[in-house]
C-alpha cells in the first residue's frame, strides 16, 4: 500500500486502537499448570462489563464532524447520484460515522480528504461543499460530473490538492480557486471549461497545474510566475492568445512546461532557454514567431517540441549541449540555415523532426554517429548533396524521411543494413542511379516511396523479399526493363504505382497472386502482350490503370469477375477484337471503363447496360460498328458516355434521356444521321443542365449527318455543344474544305478527316505525318475540310 492509500483509511490506526474504557484493565492469567494465577484488582461489575463486551466483537470508534459538514456530505451523495456509485459503502449512515464512509478521511473531528475518483459519479457538485472548511484534498476524477465548479470550492483555503479530471464540467473557473494559498496541485483538465483566467493569480505554494483539453481563451495571467516552486504548467489544446509571460518562462524550477495547440504568438522568452531543471517543452501548434536565443543551456532537456509555429531563423548550435535529449520536433516552421553539427554529437537522440522548413546544405557523415535514432525526418527542405554512406550505420532508423528536397547521387549500395527501417520517403529529389540490390535486406519495410526522382536501370529481383511491403510507388522516374516475377511475392502489397517510367515486356501473371492489391497504376509505359488473366484473381483491387502502353490481343472475359474493382482504364494500347458481353453478375462496383483509343472492332455490347454503378464509358477512337444500344437507357448512374472516332451509325437513342444525371454525350466523329428528337429540347434540358453544374458538363456532336427535328431542338444543341456550333459540321464525311486566314486548311480538322475516311487511329495518322501536336478532342469549329485538302495538307508536312 502506498502512503497516499495509506493516508486514505476511513479511521486511523491511533484512534481505533484507544480503548472508549480506561479504567478496564486486562486479566492477566497463567497457563494450566502453574503455581500462580493471579487476577489484577477489578471489581465484580467490571468483569462483567469486559466478558460482555468481548461477546459482542471489536467496537469501532466515531468521530464527531459538526453536522454542516455531515450535511454537506450528504449533499454530495445526492446531487452526484450516490445510490448509483460503484462504492457507496457507508454513505448515509447515522450521524457519527461518517468518517468510515467510503473515500472520506477525517482528522481532529474533520474531513479532511474526499476520494471519489473513478467511482461513477454523476451529476453536479453542491455549492455547500464549502462548508467542508478543514478539506485538504478533493479528488473526484474519472467520474461523469457536469455543471459548473463551486464557486464556494475557492474558499476552502485549508485545501491543498484538487483533481477534478476528467469529467465534464463547464463554465468558468472560479476566480476564487487562483488565490488558494495552500494548493499545491490543481487539475482541472480535460473538462468543458470555457471562459478566461483571472487577471490576478496568487498561488505561492503551486507545483503542479493541469488546465489542459478545455476551451479556455483569453491570455494567460503573468502571476503564475510567482509560484517559485512551479514544476508542471499544463494549459495545452484551449484557445489561449498572446504572448507567453515572461516570469513564468523564468521560473528555475520548471520541469515540463505544455502550452501546445493554442493560439499563442509572438517571440518565445530567451529565458525560458537558460533552465537547469527544464526536461520537457511543449509549445507546438501555435504562432510563435521569431528567432530562438544563440545561447541554450537546457542540460535535463529530453524533449522539445516547437514544431507548427512560424520560427525563424537558425537552430542554435546549443541544442547540441542537451545530452541527455530524446526528441527534437521543430517541423513546419521557417527555420534557415544548416543543421548544427553539434546535433549529431547527443547520442541520445531518437527522433530528429526537422521538416517543412527551408534549410539547406549537406547531411553531415556525423549523422552516423546517432545509432538510437528512431526517426529521421527532414522532408520539406531545400537540402543538397548525397546521402552519406554512414547513415547505414542507423541499424535502428525506422523512419527515413527525406523527400521534398534536392539530394542528389545515388542510394547507398548497403543501404540493407538499416533492417530497422519500416517507411523510407524520398520522394521528389533529385536522385538517380539504379535502385541498390540490398534492398531486398529490409524485411520490416511496409512503405516505399522513390517517386519524381530520376531512378534508372530495372526493378531488382530482391524487390520480392520485402513480404511486409504495403505501398510501392516508383512513378516518374527512368526505371526500365521488365518486371521481375519476383514481384508476385509481394503478399502484403496494397498500392503499386509505377507510371511514367520506361517499363515495358510483359506483365507477370505471378501479379496475380497480389491479394491485397488495391490500386495498380502502371500507366504511361511501354508494356507490351497481352493482360494477363490471373488479374482476374485481384479481389481486392479497386483502380487497374494500364492505359498508354502497348499491350495487345484482347480483353480478357474473366476481368468481369473482379468484385471490387471501381476502375478499369485500358485506354491508348493495341487491344484488338471485339468487347465480351460483361453483364449482369460482372463488375458489381465498376464505375469508370475506360477502353478508347484502341482498335477494338465488332458492335457495342447491349449487355454493357446492366453493369450497376457504371458512370463512365469512354470508347473512344477505335473501331466500332453498329448503333449505339438503347439499353443505355437503363444505366441509372450513367453519367459520360464517351463514342467519339468510330464508324457508329444511326440516331442518339431518345431513351438516353431515361437516365437522371446524364450530363455528358461525345459522338463526333461517326456516321450517325437522323433527326435529333424534340423530347432531347425538353427533358434534355431538365436533365443535362441539371448536371451542366459540374464544369465537365460538354457534349460533342459534330462531324455526323444529323439534324434538328425543331428550332427549338437546333438552338438547345447549338448550347451544349463543344465550342457552341453543330450544324455546320453535319456534312458528312466530305465537307467543303474551307480555309484559314492564313490560306491554310486547319490540321486537326485536316486529321479529324483522315481519320473518318481511313479508320485510322490519330495517334498513326500524327506519326505517319510527323505531326506531334494534335489533340484527340481539340479540333476547330472555324474550318471543315475535305478528303482531298486533308491529304494535300498532310503530304506537304512529310
């Protein structure tokens, strides 16, 4: 038992133990079979008495409280509904025993502790508690209480120690409570509290405060400064403004200071950087600007946290005197300068939180002598130079947190030393070389981020080893090759992003065994073969993007089984063949099937329809046939319908307009003809400019045979229209080719032309003519041209 619980008994041991007879002397007897027995001198009556008295057990003593303070116990019982505590034992007895009641402690006929903590409390706290006018310690924390704090709890001036967290208490703070002269420790955290402190504080014999987690405002008062025994202030996460007072940064015997997510500002006091005792600094999350002093001398710092404030300035060298320091977090300010080498020399350091800020300069060799770090984050800075070699010898670095920066060079060749590491992020850079073979050392790794650098040569085989793996992104960089089979061993990968690189050869079916695959980018490479279908076996994979390779043959029907997938984008490859009849029971969760620019031939299937969540479906520029299906109607959540560059005949489907949020209709481009119905001038309008809100809202209708079957339809048309003009492009496949003001036919339209009267792609037709800048969908309203200007435009460019 501990002195507190000790302190905690209901009667104490001297008391109990002081008999309510002084004049019963004990009989004192020998054992059988002594010579002697002999009983002290006691009357007959007094024998009695005794025998009487040990039959009916132990007698317990009772203190005489004075009855405002029984009733102001009671009182506490029934506001804060006592019948409902999880120990009430005692509570409510008669007068008398009240200090055997559960939690309260008495001395010299007073209570003097009430310990209530974690107990089930509810309710409010009676103002009559004042009349405990002897209490030293009031302790109801972990309970349910509400309502304001007693105003008359400020006139107990006997108290010594208040804990009242957490409940839910709200209002002020009485100001009474601040003037208390024999508190020694104040907890009021984690509360409803609001309202400001009082402008007078006089507390001299305060060591510990713990205001933290109300809603606190105003400024904090200068008078703490004058309890010179102040040990622990707590007023973090409140919404105090100002300036941090000054005496209260100078007082020597400050041990942990917290004023973190607040609204402070303005210069930190250089004081509070001159402390022998200081081992914790909390002040992140505010506004405090400025420099921090040349001079540090904080020799029991363990850890400071200055970061999410607006700081200037260099880090002073002195930081590196603090050899005892743990934590270092100044991120998300404005510091300058390089990192002190005196920084590398506290080998006590486990977390260097630098980031989001704008040093510059080289990492030092030195950082290699910090074997305990844990964390190593200087992202976000303007930082040069290579990673030095040493920084290997960081064998219990779990976070490398580099990016955002400008290192340069390639990665350490036994960078799998650090077998600690669980994240390296460094991303953005400017590294290059090929990714080190050591890699496959770091078995703990879960995320690796190398994107936006200049990363060459293949993805190594030792990729495979890394079976705690979650997140791989490689994009925009220069990595080449094929991928490695051994990727398939990745079981615990959930996000692959390897775009805009050079990859190309095959996909290996072994992806297929990547069960937690979410999200798959792999777009913008040169992939080639076909798609492998053990895809199909990706339960769990949401977004399949594969578009702008060259992959080829055709679409696996087995894709339709993909649960989960929300996103399929094959668009810009070589698929050929027809589209499989996906359907009711394929694609549950599909929303955007992106299949354009490929050479897909065969009808459009009507079965496309019956995919639920469909929104999306881009078609675009290949090579199909035959009429779009009026079972597109029955899309509910259709949104952008996508048919452009294709030799599609026939009318736009008046049951289109069956569907709610249609907002989007691209059919330039085909062999459609017929008269658009009158229904599309009315629900058209209800419905598309109900969408139109979205800024994606176009349509594009150009380059058909169609007409309007009203002026009413011709005008609504001439006002969704891409570029607002559809009738002048209705002239078939042969317009009359008009000029520019320059004389010149206009060469996408030139192209557009090639591309009706050939099937070709536009992206064959760019490259036969050496063409680079055309745009699948930026073609001119101005100028429409026909076969011959389009051919005499294009051979002049060979």
């Amino acid at each position: 038992m501990t002195d507190e619980q000790s302190n905690r008994t209901s009667v104490s041991a001297e008391s109990f133990n002081q008999s309510p007879w002084p004049n019963l002397q004990l009989i004192k007897l020998t054992k059988p079979g002594n010579k002697s027995m002999s009983i002290s001198k006691l009357s007959f009556l007094n024998i009695v008495l005794y025998i009487f008295l040990m039959s009916i057990g132990p007698v317990t003593a009772s203190a005489a409280i004075p009855t405002e303070e029984h009733d102001a116990l009671v009182e506490l019982y029934n506001a804060t509904d006592g019948g409902n505590w999880d120990n009430h034992t005692g509570w409510l007895g008669t007068a008398g025993t009240e200090c055997n009641w559960y939690g309260v402690t008495c001395t010299d006929d007073h209570v003097t502790e009430i310990d209530l903590s974690n107990n089930h409390l509810a309710g409010v706290l009676p103002e009559s508690i004042g009349n405990l006018t002897g209490l030293k310690k009031f302790t109801p924390y972990g309970n349910q209480l509400s309502g304001a704090i007693p105003q008359a709890l400020g006139t107990i001036t006997t108290l010594e120690y208040i804990d009242l967290c957490p409940n839910s208490l709200s209002g002020s703070i009485p100001a009474n409570i601040f003037l208390l002269p024999n508190v020694w420790m104040l907890i009021l955290g984690e509360n409803q509290l609001d309202g400001t402190l009082p402008a007078t504080v006089n507390m001299p014999a305060l060591v510990e405060l713990y205001l933290h987690s109300n809603n606190l405002t105003g400024t904090l008062p200068s008078g703490f400064g004058q309890s010179a025994g102040l040990q622990v202030f707590w007023v973090y996460d409140n919404g105090f403004t100002g300036s941090l007072p000054t005496d209260l940064c100078a007082v020597s015997s400050l041990v942990n200071l917290a004023v973190s997510h607040n609204s402070l500002s303005g210069s930190i006091p250089s004081a509070l950087f001159d402390n022998e005792h200081l081992q914790y600094l909390y002040m992140n999350s505010n506004m405090f600007s400025g420099s921090l002093p040349d001079t540090v001398h904080l020799p029991e710092l363990l850890g400071i946290y200055l970061n999410i404030n607006e700081l200037t300035g260099e880090i002073p060298a002195g930081f590196g005197s603090s050899d005892k320091m743990v934590d270092f977090f100044l991120w998300n300010n404005q510091f300058t300068g390089t990192i002190p080498d005196e920084l590398y020399d506290v080998q006590t350091l486990e977390v260097i939180a630098l980031g989001d800020n704008q040093l510059t300069g080289t990492l030092s060799s030195a950082l290699g002598n910090l074997v305990n770090l844990i964390e190593f984050k200087v992202y976000s800075n303007q930082m040069t130079g290579p990673l030095p070699d040493e920084i290997t010898n960081l064998t219990h670095l779990q976070s490398l947190d580099i990016a955002l920066n400008q290192f340069s060079g390639s990665l350490p060749d036994n960078l799998g030393n650090m077998t600690s590491l669980v994240e390296i992020l460094a991303r953005d850079n400017a590294f290059t070389g090929s990714l080190p073979t050591s890699i496959g050392n770091l078995s703990a790794l879960q995320t690796l981020l190398l994107y936006n650098n200049n990363f060459s040569g293949p993805l190594p085989a030792s990729i495979g080893n890394l079976s705690q793996l979650k997140k791989l992104k490689l994009q925009d960089n220069l990595l080449s090759g094929a991928l490695p089979t051994e990727i398939g061993n990745l079981s615990a990968l959930q996000t692959l992003y390897l775009y805009n690189n050079d990859f190309s050869g095959p996909l290996p079916a072994s992806m297929g065994n990547l069960a937690q695959l979410s999200n798959a980018w792999l777009e913008n490479n040169q992939f080639s073969g076909t798609i492998p279908v053990e895809f199909a076996n990706l339960d769990n994979l949401y977004r399949l993007w594969l578009y702008n390779n060259e992959l080829s043959g055709s679409l696996p029907e087995e894709l339709g089984g993909m649960d989960r997938i929300g996103s399929l984008k094959l668009g810009q490859n070589n698929l050929t063949g027809t589209i499989p009849s996906w359907g009711t029971g394929d694609f549950p969760g599909l929303r955007t099937l992106e299949l354009d620019r490929n050479q897909l031939e065969g009808e459009i299937p009507s079965s496309l329809s019956e995919l639920p969540l469909l929104t999306t479906l881009d078609l675009t520029d290949n090579l199909l046939t035959g009429q779009i299906p009026a079972s597109f109607g029955n899309c509910a959540n259709l949104s952008y319908l996508k048919l452009g560059l294709n030799s599609l005949t026939g009318n736009i489907p008046v049951e289109l307009l069956n569907i709610t949020y249609f907002c989007s209709l691209d059919v330039h481009g085909n062999q459609m003809s017929g008269a658009i119905p009158a229904a599309f001038q009315g629900q058209a309008v209800t419905y598309w400019y109900r969408a139109g809100a979205s800024t994606n809202y176009w349509c594009d209708f150009r380059w058909n045979s169609f007409t309007a079957a009203t002026p009413e339809v011709d005008a609504f048309l001439k006002d969704v229209q891409v570029g607002g003009d559809w009738e002048s492009t209705q002239t078939g496949i042969s317009p009359a080719g008009d000029l520019n003001a320059d004389g010149q036919v206009n060469l996408a339209d030139a192209m557009l032309a090639l591309r009706v009267m050939t099937q070709q792609n536009l992206s064959d037709i760019a490259a036969k003519y050496q063409y680079s800048g055309v745009d699948a969908d930026g073609f001119s309203e101005e100028a429409q041209v026909g076969l011959a200007e389009a051919v005499m435009v294009m051979e002049s460019m060979k």
